[in-house]
C-alpha cells in the first residue's frame, strides 16, 4: 500500500500536468488567431474566457470532489446519464477534443522550432510535431513518476520563463493598456459583437487544459480534495500568465503584424521589444511549453480512454494482441494523424467545438440527475450552460461565414461518433434492453 501511494501523483505535479496542457496550446498559438478575430480587444478576451472557464470549472469541481477516478469526465457523465448512446457520446466529444489539443500543441511545437531553421524547412512543422508525439508516447510508458518529474521540471521553467519575459516586455513597451492607450486604440473593435463572442471559444479552449486533471482521480494522493484543488489553482495560474503575456504582446506588436505571424506570435512580439536573444529565448521557451504540455495531454486522454474501454462504452483494447497500453497507442496514433491532415486554426475549431458541446452535457447532468446525491448550488451550472451555447452559436456562425469546412469536418465528426456509440451499444444489449455495462468502484480508482 505505501509503494502504491509513492506511485501516486501530488498535488504539485497534478498541478504541472494540468498547466503543462493549458499553456502548452493556450499562449503560443491561440493568442494570434484570437487577435485575427477581435483585433486589439484579444488580452480583453483572455481575461472574459477565465470567467466562463470559472463558472465552467465549479461543475468539474464537484464532480471530482464526489466521484474522484482515472475515468475523470466518463465517469461524471456515467453518473449522470448511466451508461448507453448519450454517456458514450459526450465522453469521446471529450477524448477526441483531448487528442486534438495534442495534436494543437504539436504543431505549434513545430510552428515554433522552424523559426530556428531557414525559410526553406518550413514545410516541415507537422513532421517535428509527429516526432515529438512520438517522444511523449515513450515517456508515458515510462511510469507515472517519470510523466510527474518531467511535468513539474518543464512546467516551472516554462511559467518562470514566460513571466520573465510578459512582465518585461510589459514594462519596456510603456504598459500601454494601463496608461490608456488601449481605449483609444480599440474604440471601434465592438463594431462585431458576434466575432468578440466567437473567440471565446478559442480562449476557453487555451483553458480547458484543466479538465484533464479530472483523469487524474485514480493516480493521485486524496483525490477527493486535490482535484479540485489541482484545477482551481491551475486555472488561477494560467490565467495571470495568459493576460499578461496578452498584454506584452499588445505593446510590442501592431494587430496586423501579430496576425501574420499567429503561429509563432510570441516569438514575433519577443523580437522588438529583446531583439533576437529574446526571440530565440521565447522559441526555445515555446519548445518546453509544448513538449510539456503533449506529454501532459496524451497521460490524461490515454487514460480516459482506457476507463471507457473498461467501462464498456467502446470495443474493448485489451484485444489489441501483446501491445503495452493499446489506449496510449491508439491516442497517439490519432493525434499523429490529425497532425498531419489539418493545420493549426481549423485543428484549435474543431477541438473547441467539440469540447463546447461535451461541456454543455456535463453541466446539465450534474443540474439534472444529480441533485440529490452532489452537493451544488444548481444556479452556476445554468449560468454556465447559457454561456456556453451563446459562445458557441457565435462560434458556428462566425466559421460558417468565414471557414465552413470546419463545420462540415465537426458535423461528421460528431453523426460518426454518435452511429458508432449506437450500432456499439446495440451490439452488448441484450433481448430484454440490459445492457453489461461498467466497473466497481475499487477498479475504477485504480484504473
């Protein structure tokens, strides 16, 4: 028992895996394509999506605090839906957006890393995110301590890092939007309201990291309290760094200068305000952030892919012959293949949508069918489902006017996800409607 408690994650490093995700994606990729979508009211944005991620958060909260499990947001919705079609679905909405964030992050891991090379390598961006998914899959099978020392290590010289450099970069571009200069330079940026709205999705998204650690619950010390725990502090960390790089980069990079290097935005705003010691040092911060955060996001969606196999809410793995953790596998191969197909701003689309969705289905679960056994006060939940839909209305819109493809690419995606849960769930119902269905609780834990 006291060797399985040393295996165990602390709250420290459950702490780093959730901002090793978050700030993996969120800062060095989003900032600019949220810029392309609000102009210069992007740190404005940062900021309002913190507030619909705390309000998003509380539902998370309670649900780690009462049902803490490596099944993380599978085994919150099982508890609200039951198992079937509805739970099934909701739960690989969450997995495929988990993937896809992998997928955002190694990319912008090559985005970034090219800016090393000549104008010539830079073709090569999903190749060297393809190699380092590769790398992540090595140490995930390295054991939960190797994930958990790599974690903290990358995660405290990522977020030192980049303090270092908003809070410099703050102060030498004359705090621009302290002294005033933002009101006027953004007077006319409400003209699209819709547009403001729309990217909250994508900032919500550089925040969603935090969900991640609900999978945590079977590998980390008295899970009932540090969850919770794990993701408030996460979210309040991310948050400072998020707005004040966001407003760092606004001193020292036009909108339009920041829109044409949205995939490398950071290193482009490093350059005039440090000259190029610190585009060089944002680069080389962007490569840990993102090593960080892919090691991070592949532990926590191979892990809930595992408990819904256990579950039997998809085919079971364990028919995959000898490999070792066929969920890592098939998460990897995955994120491998989305890397390749799509680039980064319809990748961060499809992720957002996705993820939306599944949110709106964990809150009305916990409003729903939970009141009588989840302690909560039901006004935060119906605030957040409000939030959500109005975001991603917006969000549907906006990409309908601009990028349909990434609606077409989302609708599939999801009518595939749904027949499958169906045609599967019809497969293991027996003649009288019982389906054999879920795990002890011991299992679920130690999942």
């Amino acid at each position: 028992m006291k060797n399985e408690e040393k295996q165990k994650l602390s709250l420290l490093g459950s702490i780093s895996l959730g901002t090793g995700v978050m700030i993996g994606a969120g800062i060095f990729v989003l900032m600019g394509q949220i810029a392309e979508l609000v102009g210069d009211l992007f740190p404005i944005a940062f900021i309002a999506g913190a507030i619909v991620v705390g309000f998003s958060s509380y539902s998370y909260v309670k649900f780690s605090n009462a049902y803490p499990s490596s099944g993380g947001v599978a085994k919150f919705l099982t508890k609200s839906y039951g198992p079937g079609t509805a739970t099934g679905t909701f739960s690989l909405l969450m997995y495929v957006s988990m993937v896809i964030s992998e997928s955002l992050v190694a990319g912008t891991f090559g985005a970034y890393t090219l800016r090393l090379f000549p104008e010539e390598y830079s073709g090569y961006g999903a190749a060297l995110g393809v190699i380092l998914i590769a790398v992540a899959y090595i140490i995930n099978i390295s054991g939960n301590k190797i994930i958990e020392v790599t974690a903290t290590f990358t995660a405290i010289i990522k977020v030192a890092g980049i303090a270092i450099l908003a809070i410099s970069g703050l102060v030498i571009s004359g705090l621009p939007y302290i002294t005033g200069d933002f009101m006027t330079s953004s007077s006319q940026s409400f003209s699209n309201e819709f547009a403001f709205i729309a990217a909250l999705a994508l900032s919500i998204l550089a925040y969603k990291g935090f969900t991640t650690i609900t999978n945590q619950g079977g590998d980390i010390v008295n899970p009932h309290k540090n969850v919770g725990r794990s993701i408030i502090i996460s979210i309040i960390i991310c948050t400072v760094v998020y707005v004040t790089l966001a407003l760092s980069v606004s001193g020292a990079l036009s909108i339009d200068e920041i829109i044409s290097a949205k995939d490398y935005a950071l290193a482009a705003a490093a350059k005039p305000v440090f000259g190029d010691l610190g585009s060089t040092l944002t680069i080389v911060l962007a490569i840990i952030a993102t090593v960080s955060g892919v090691i991070a996001s592949v532990y926590s969606a191979s892990r809930m892919l595992g408990m819904l196999s256990n579950m039997k809410q998809v085919p079971s793995l364990n028919k995959m012959g000898d490999f070792k953790n066929p969920a890592l596998i098939f998460t990897v191969s995955l994120a491998i293949l989305l890397t390749i197909l799509f680039d980064l701003t319809r990748i961060a689309s499809i992720g957002a949508i996705f993820y939306l969705i599944m949110d709106i289905a964990i809150h009305w679960g916990l409003y729903k069918y939970l009141k009588g056994e989840v302690k909560f006060n039901p006004i935060i939940p119906l605030i957040a489902i409000v939030l959500d839909i109005i975001i991603l209305a917006a969000f549907i819109y906006i990409k309908f006017e601009n990028d349909p493809f990434v609606l077409i690419v989302a609708a599939i995606g999801i009518a595939a996800i749904i027949i499958a849960q169906r045609l599967f769930m019809k497969s293991h119902t027996d003649k009288d409607g019982n389906m054999d269905m879920g795990m002890s609780e011991d299992k679920e834990m130690k999942m």
